[in-house]
C-alpha cells in the first residue's frame, strides 16, 4: 500500500522539523512542494536527495492526475507547503480529498504533525485559546467586508493570515468597521444583524520564528501607528489574532 504523507515542515527557523519529518522526507520517492525553490532549500539544508515535484493552488488538473497516478502505481508521496503543515490556507486539502475519493483505501493517508503559525501564534498571545476561530487569509475585494464583520461577531477569538501588502489596510478596515458597528447613530448596517462587541485587544505576529520576529498586542490604533513607523515592520508574514 502506498502512502501519501503530509509532512509539516519549519514556518521560519529550519531547526523547527521533527526528526520524523526529515526521516520521512528522506525515504519517500517524491515531495510534492509549493515551491520547488524554497522545499529545495529545507531539503539542502538536511542532506536530502528526494526529487521534488511542483504542486501548488495554480497547479492543473494534470498535476493533480499525476499525483494520483504515481501513488496508485506504489509510490511514496510526501506533501509539504512551503511553510508550516500543509492544507492550511493551502491546496494540500484538495490533493487529500482526491486521493481518498479516488483511490480509497488502496492509499494511506499520513500526518506527520510539526510546525504551523496558527498555533505559533495562538501560544504566544495571551489570549484564552480554549475556543478559537481560524479564517485564513481574507478575501482580496469581494465579500471582504463580509468576511470583517464575521469576525466581529465571533463569539471566539479569530485568527487570520494577511501578507505586508495588505496588513495596515486589513487593520484599518477592522478597526473601521468595529467603531462604526458600535456606533449607535450609524445607519449603515443592519440592526437585525448578530450583536458585536467592540474589539477588545489584538495580537499582530510578524515573522514568526525568524530572525526578525516581531509581536504587536493591545489596541488597534497603537498597532496600526506602530507599524507605519516602521516600513521594515511592514514586511513578511502575518498572524492576527483578534479578540
């Protein structure tokens, strides 16, 4: 039986890979990879030789087919993102739900668990975690401000992902949307809407365990200056935990 692995790989820190990980990544017949350049580093870095072969959210049909393919045949697979575990905010779920709807049992399907920057995030906060709302990135036009408002009226604390080119604008909008929400004299929205509560404290995570790491917490408006300060501070991945 042939076994797809989905392989969790360093979100920043190559030191952050389990021993399983670099074991598992060392015996299979091919590492499917968002990008082959940045797995090719991760791989280097551990003396590993597997061939990597590309797979990521613009990949065709025929990507998909001939990773299909190659596990019916007895291949090993292992899927990696190019940061953290995949099928998280990436299409690492669309090639598991293929594989088990086309080839079922024939094909096992394997976790090998290890880095991810929503928990990363969430054990750094200070924010009670017992119950958490995960969104990933927002929508870039459509249905943004949707996607804002229910995270307004979460019942739970949301994490979301947002890139350096949308960050501040992202802010701005929740921050905008919270006060207006609150407003009383407000007109704009719909008072049969879900009730929100005005946000109360926000965690902003940049570069998760690199070098530059960097962790914003407390009000909205303070975060947002703080970061315009900075243009180096507007640069790399974000997690923003909001509250």
């Amino acid at each position: 039986m042939s076994i797809l692995y989905i392989v969790a790989t360093p979100i920043g820190n190559l030191e952050d890979i389990s021993m399983r990980a670099i074991r598992i990544l060392s015996e299979v017949d091919f590492v499917l990879c968002e990008d082959t350049r940045v797995t090719s580093r991760l791989l280097n870095h551990y003396n590993i030789k597997t061939k990597t072969i590309s797979f990521h959210q613009h990949s065709d049909e025929k990507k998909m087919d001939y990773a299909v393919q190659l596990l019916s045949e007895g291949k090993n697979l292992a899927l990696v993102s190019d940061a953290g575990t995949p099928g998280i905010s990436d299409p690492g779920g669309k090639l598991v739900e293929a594989v088990i709807e086309r080839l079922g049992e024939d094909v096992q399907v394997e976790s090998v668990p290890g880095p991810s920057a929503v928990t990363a995030a969430l054990s750094i906060s200070g924010i009670s975690t017992d119950k958490f709302v995960f969104m990933g990135f927002p929508p870039h036009k459509k249905g943004r401000q949707t996607f804002i408002f229910n995270i307004l009226k979460s019942e739970y604390p949301v994490v979301v992902y947002e890139s350096k080119h949308r960050i501040i604008k992202f802010l701005e909008e929740l921050k905008t949307m919270s006060d207006a929400k609150n407003n009383e004299n407000d007109n704009q929205y719909d008072r049969k809407a879900p009730k929100i509560k005005k946000v109360s404290s926000v965690v902003v995570c940049r570069e998760l365990s690199k070098m530059h790491e960097t962790v914003y917490r407390g009000e909205l408006t303070n975060i947002i200056e703080k970061i315009k300060l900075n243009k180096d501070d507007q640069r790399g991945e974000f997690v923003v935990i909001v509250a």
